[in-house]
C-alpha cells in the first residue's frame, strides 16, 4: 500500500478523516422517539436542527 501512496497523500486522507469524523459528531444529533426508532438531525444546538 505505501508503494503507491506516498507520506503526504497519508497525512492528508488521515486529517481528512478525522476532519470527517468530527464534523459528523458535531453536526449530527441522534434522538430515541417515545416507539423505539432512531431519527437523527443535521444542525448543532445553536443554529437548530432540520
């Protein structure tokens, strides 16, 4: 594998991901309904949920 990536293309997919890994726990709000399911929001507690 590091034949063909070389230590920058891996240091950037590395911050990329947990960029990614982030932004996904900071934006994303997971919420149990009163049945059981699951429904999750895109928003952040300041700005709201959609």
């Amino acid at each position: 594998m590091f034949k063909y990536i070389d230590q920058k293309q891996l240091v950037t997919i590395v911050a990329a991901a947990v960029i990614v890994f982030f932004l996904n726990k900071w934006l994303t709000k997971k919420v149990t309904n009163a049945d059981g399911t699951v429904s999750n929001y895109v928003g952040h507690d300041s700005i709201g949920h959609f």
